[in-house]
C-alpha cells in the first residue's frame, strides 16, 4: 500500500489543483510500479512559506534575489 506524500507551500493551491496532484501521483505509481490505485494513499502537506528555504536562503529572499 503506497503513500505519496506531497510537500507544498500554502500559497493558494485550490481544491482542483489538489485533486489534480492526487490523481496524477496515482496514475504514476499505477504506469510505474503496477500499484493498485484502490490502494494508493496521497497526502499534501502545506507548509508555511517561512518554512522553506533554498540555496541557504529563506524562499521569499531567494525569489527576490534570482527573479
């Protein structure tokens, strides 16, 4: 039974945007990997934005910085 789990900034994603990232990370475990779609978990995580960094930098400075 396989669990994807998908880490997003909570930066507006709607409910179809979701269910869009839902069906498709079933999808690719099904083509990939014979899964069993019944099976198959998918959980999104929001996280703040705070939360974030990248290149050792928080995500809203490293936005600013490479733009």
């Amino acid at each position: 039974m396989p669990l994807v789990t998908i880490q997003i900034t909570d930066e507006g994603v709607t409910p179809t945007q979701k269910a869009a990232l839902i069906q498709g990370a079933t999808e690719l475990l099904q083509r990939v990997l014979d899964k069993n779609p019944a099976t198959t978990m998918v959980l999104i995580d929001e996280l703040p934005l705070a939360n974030w960094g990248i290149g050792g930098l928080p995500v809203e400075i490293y936005r600013q910085q490479h733009r």
